[in-house]
C-alpha cells in the first residue's frame, strides 16, 4: 500500500489516497510525501509541498490555548472532588 496526495488543478491538496501496489498513480494525485510540520491548507508547487498559511496565522495556531480533552475535564474534576473531601476530613 502507498499513499499518494490527490490535488486540485491549482495543486492544493483534496485528499490521501491509498493505492494499492500494482496501481498506476492517477493523474491528479501526486507521490511526493507532504513534509512533518507543515500547516494546512498545503498547496503542491514546483514539486514540493507549502503551507498557504502566514507566519502571523501559523504564530497564532501555535499559541493559541489548547482545548482540554474531556478526559482531562472529568481528572480536574475528580482532583478537586478527592480534594474538597481531604480538606473536609471526609
């Protein structure tokens, strides 16, 4: 199995495909792998992958304040129950 990138005709990308070994690489995909690290919506040019994004619009992305899972949510929950109750001598 490989992964390829199916791309627009401006060369952003759509969707991964997953082709099997004996598949011909369809035409409007590409086979170069998209760089760790890079910000979507990536766009495929002169043979490589870019972000489309800003420094100003990736700086805000990356420090922008995380979104707590809900099961971080429900252990700060427990915590300050398991706390309320030391406190209480309970």
């Amino acid at each position: 199995m490989k992964t390829v990138y199916k791309i627009d005709a401006d060369g952003y990308l759509l969707d991964c495909v997953i082709l099997k070994p004996d598949e011909k690489l369809p035409e409007d995909c590409v086979d170069v792998p998209m760089p760790e690290g890079i910000f979507l919506p990536a766009k495929f040019e002169n043979g490589e992958w870019k972000s489309t994004l800003t420094q100003e619009e990736i700086d805000r992305l990356l420090n922008s304040p995380k979104i707590k899972t809900e099961l971080e949510i429900l252990k700060e929950t427990v915590d300050q129950l398991v706390l309320d109750n030391l406190m209480r001598g309970i």
